[in-house]
C-alpha cells in the first residue's frame, strides 16, 4: 500500500499516481510547480540499513544521481531534486528525476517479439553511450536489464534509449555492496558478482545480455523461471552457474547471426572479466566498426581531423541520430487536405512504393521535397504524416535545434546525420523549419557567390536518392533560405501547405471541445466561420470562449463561440498573405 495519495503534497510537488513500491522505495509521478511531470522515488529512511547509506546519512541513489547531474547526456536519467519530508512520525528522503513517455524495452520485445540486428545495436549503442558517462564518473551501474532502458518518445516522435533506473548505482564493490541484490535479474548478472564483485566489467556483461535479449527474446542461457526457487539466493545462484555450463545459443530457426556478431556477444558474455571488452567505448567500437563500417569510417577521419593542431578545439561530437519506422497509413492523422495528399501520392509516394514499375516506366528519382506555407497550417504534421504514410525508417530534425551550418560544429553534425540515414537506407531525412538550418547570406554576398558552407551543404544534399535518401523539408518563408539548394538535384518537389480546409477546421474544433462543458455544438458552421483560420487560431478562439464559459459559469456553447469567432480575424489572410502564394 501506498505511503501518499493522491492530492498529497511533498516538498513542491503534488502527487499525482502510485506507479509501484520495490524492495527500498515507493515510486510516484507528480507534478511540479511547473506544472510538468516528474518521476518520485521515495524511501523510509529508518528501514534503510545505516551501511547503505552515503556517509552514513543520505541513501546512495540520490547522492550519485546528483553527481551525475548534467544535461549533456540524454541516454541517462537527469535529476531533478531532492530533498525530506516527515509523515507519521517517519522520515522519508525523496528523489525527483524527469518523467519519461515511451515504452520500456522489456515491454516492447513482449508485445512486438525480438529487434533485427541493426535496431539492436542501435539500441545497444545508445545504452553504452549511457554507460560510458557513468563509468567516466568513477560509477557503476549494477544493474542494466531491459526494464530499466527506456525507449523515450521525444517531441519530434522519434524513439531515445534512456538508463532510467538508477536504484543500484555504486562506486566499485569488491566484498559488501552498498544496495540489495536481491531484486537484481540473476540470468542478466555477471558471474562475479554473485560473489560481490561489482566492476564496469560486469556492467559490460549485462550490457553484452541486453543485447542478446533484444535479438533472441530472451536471457542468455535462460533454462528455467527462477522464481518457482521462491528467492533463495544460493539456490537461483546454483542454477545460473549450472545453465552457464552450458555452451551459449547463438543460433536459431528463426534468428541466424553473422560470425562477427556471434565473437562479440561471447566477448561480451565472457564468463571472465579479463576476457571481455575492457570498456563500454571499446565495446561500442567494436559494434559500429563491424555492423556500421561507412560509419566507423566517417567516425574515424573525423577523428583523424580532431587530431590536427589546427583544428583542436572544434567540437566533433553530434547527436546520435534516432529513428522511426513509418506505419505506411501516416495520412490517417491529416484530416481534409485532400487535393495535397493525393499530390503527394502521385508524384512522390508512387514511385518509392513502386521501384518495378518506376523502373518500367523510367519515373526520375525524386532527391528531396520541400513544403512551405505560412505559420501554423499544418506543414509539420504533414511532414511526419508524409514519412509515416511511405512505411520508411525516418527521423525529423527540427532546425531551430540543429542550428545554421555558419555555426561551428553544425555541418560535421549533418554529416554524421546524413550518414546515419544512409546506413539505414531506404530512410525519409526531414528537416523542419530548414530555414534555419541554410539561411540566405545574401548580404553579406555579392548576388552568385556561394559559400563554402553551403557548398557542403549542397554536396551532402545533391544525389541523396543514389544512396536510398528521400530529404523532406518545411519552411515558412522560402525566400530565406539560400538558393543554392533551392534547385533540382537538391529539392526536385515543391508542394504548397494551405490553412486547414473545411474538414481540418471541423476535427481541430471537435478535437479541442472534446472533454470541456459544452451544449450542442454545430461544428460545420464553426467550420465555415473559421476560414482561413490556422490551427492555432481555433486553439485561441475555443480557449476564449471556454474563458467566458467559466467565468459565467456556464457550459461552453455555439453563441458563445461564434460570438468569438464574429470579431477573430485569422492570422493569415489569404487577402493579405505576402510570399505564401501558390506558385
């Protein structure tokens, strides 16, 4: 049972559901004064052995969780705060990490069966990234097991791995360890550590186990459910030295490894520390220069460059690319706009889902499309639609967050982005808002030059379909950005985003009404007095006439509403609208 309810305060944050009580700690979401969500985990300091605790007073997770505090590495949990709070003559210690949206990777093997193999490293990858920043703080973290891996949803839809759980996190232990090892998943430990031998190559074979769950569905040498030995921790030992005997199955019916990926799962599945990867790098070496050789050559020319005198203090470090494979059924999600969808499919989507009959037929290759209109009409909704509805791998990168290629450091990063898709060809690269990314220098140039960091940009662009590369991007203002990609070779397509049409208008009100106190709403005439409206200009108008609603105390109703929309006027008017016209 739960120690607090909902409603309940501790500290700044409210509580707002019990998410589970585990052997030390009762976890909660809350909110904070923010208003955001939070992750909360709460422990009974008295029930605490004194051995387990930080110099003898703070319990241990939240002393290195805060060590590890940075927003600099986004494969581990960030903390948030910390502090005490008393109830029932009972002192608890609290700690507040980021809440975390996406689907755990034990659930997401359970519900869609094992990654292929470039998915698992993928993965794997973002893991050891994770790891390697924890290690590099004299840490380790005891306790990687696919329930403690977060598959993150960002903003932008795509999928981050995320360590989430940091509940057995240490320095070294060779003898008494600092956490209850009870909870620990007795086929995901190293062998070492059943004797309380805690080290980063142990963290290395778990790692090595994480991988071999996610392609083969299981634990390495799993033989029996051990918990029918009801916790006997010498009898679950037993059994998992006895299944280790055995020789590891490294392959299946179903699941057939290459040579090289088989040597590394038994190099990180060594039964002896010595014989396995010396670090999380190294082992994340070994991953990239055999499942990704393109990359690990790209990565070490970089690395070749960095090593230079003159060019030591640029930044070569960039985002690891995240992915996510399209539905093919994306237009679902765009209501109305049916003259650009069937555009779309005509003269994009057509030939990409069709390579035979593009070949019959000799259709041209298409390099990149680009959508413009104004702000607010939908274009990167379209956008990941689009992407979504061609069933590709793909992944959106928001400009105002990349930065302009005249900033040091952007173009390398767009490399190792480019590259990136290329590996996992047939990808959908899109950029939204590229605006911001290749601006118009136009003056600080004379009208025809062309920098040097556009040419590259233009050479990463130019030809992307020879290498399985659809390039999609939005824009609000086409006229800013710089014209020398603004060509065929780079954008071969140029497709006009409108305001929503009539039946957009109708779902955005329907969808923004939903679960508010209405009477009868006539939506079709919402609809039709609501043209030219952007998606945010609706939002606007139903807040308005929900704010008058509550404040008379009445449910929100159709006069209201069209009261609000007689003296709204949309943001852009297609009377009044400069540099958005159809072309």
């Amino acid at each position: 049972m739960e120690t607090f309810k909902k409603g309940e305060k501790i500290g700044k944050y409210v509580i707002n559901s019990f998410i589970k009580k585990g052997l030390v700690a009762e976890s909660y979401s809350v909110l904070g004064p923010d208003d955001m969500m939070y992750f909360m985990k709460l422990y009974e300091l008295q029930s605490i052995p004194k051995e387990q605790l930080f110099e003898g007073k703070e319990v241990y997770e939240i002393q290195l969780c805060k060590e590890l505090n940075t927003d600099d590495n986004v494969n581990v949990v960030r903390f948030v705060d910390n502090g005490e709070v008393k109830k029932s003559n009972k002192v608890f210690h609290y700690l507040v990490t980021e809440y975390y949206r996406g689907m755990l990777l034990f659930d997401a093997v359970r519900q869609d069966g094992p990654f292929d193999l470039e998915d698992a490293v993928q993965i794997i990858l973002c893991v050891l990234s994770g790891l390697s920043f924890i290690h590099s703080r004299a840490l380790i973290h005891n306790d990687i097991r696919p329930s403690n891996i977060m598959l993150q949803e960002l903003d932008n839809g795509m999928l981050m791995p995320t360590i989430i759980d940091l509940g057995h996190i240490s320095y070294m232990v060779k003898g008494r360890p600092t956490f209850i090892d009870e909870d620990l998943m007795p086929y995901f430990r190293a062998p070492e550590t059943f004797r309380a031998v805690y080290t980063v190559k142990s963290d290395i074979f778990s790692t090595g186990a994480l991988l071999y769950f996610l392609i083969f569905g299981k634990s390495p040498w799993e033989m029996m459910d051990l918990r029918t030995l009801e916790g006997d921790k010498q009898k679950i030992a037993d059994a998992v030295k006895k299944a280790r005997k055995q020789d590891l199955v490294l392959e299946t019916d179903e699941v057939k490894l290459p040579d090289y990926m088989k040597a590394i799962l038994l190099k990180a599945l060594a039964k002896k520390p010595e014989d396995r990867f010396g670090s999380a790098g190294e082992f994340a070496k070994d991953l990239i220069e055999q499942v990704m050789p393109e990359l690990a050559k790209r990565m070490e020319e970089t690395d070749t460059k960095a090593a230079q005198p003159e060019e030591q203090d640029q930044d070569t470090t960039g985002p690891v690319i995240t992915f996510k494979k399209g539905s093919g059924s994306g237009f679902d999600n765009v209501t109305g706009r049916d003259e650009l969808k069937e555009q779309l499919r005509k003269e994009v989507l057509f030939a990409l889902q069709n390579p035979e009959k593009a070949k019959l037929y000799k259709l041209p290759a298409i390099n990149g499309v680009l959508l413009y209109g104004p702000p607010g009409c939908g274009k990167s909704l379209v956008l990941e639609s689009f992407a979504e509805e061609l069933g590709f791998n793909y992944s959106i990168i928001k400009g105002v967050e990349l930065g302009h290629i005249y900033q040091e450091g952007v173009l390398d990063n767009l490399q190792r982005i480019f590259d990136a898709a290329e590996i996992k060809a047939p990808f959908v690269l899109c950029f939204d808002e590229i605006e911001f990314i290749a601006p118009n220098p136009n003056a600080a140039l004379e009208e025809g030059n062309i920098t040097p960091q556009i040419s590259a940009f233009f050479g990463m662009l130019n030809n992307c379909s020879k290498k399985g590369i659809l390039v999609v991007a939005t824009t609000n203002r086409p006229d800013l950005i710089d014209q020398s990609i603004m060509r065929v070779g780079c954008f071969d397509r140029v497709f006009f985003v409108p305001q929503p049409d009539f039946e957009a208008r109708k779902d955005i009100f329907i969808d923004h009404l939903k679960d508010r106190p209405c009477e009868d709403i006539d939506f079709d005439e919402l609809a039709r007095m609501s043209d030219d409206f952007n998606a945010g200009d609706i939002t606007e108008a139903v807040n308005e006439a929900a704010m008058t609603a509550a404040y008379n105390d009445v449910p929100i109703s159709q006069k209201i509403l069209v009261d609000v929309l007689k003296y709204k006027n949309p943001t852009y008017s297609t009377k009044t609208r400069i540099g958005f016209n159809k072309k």
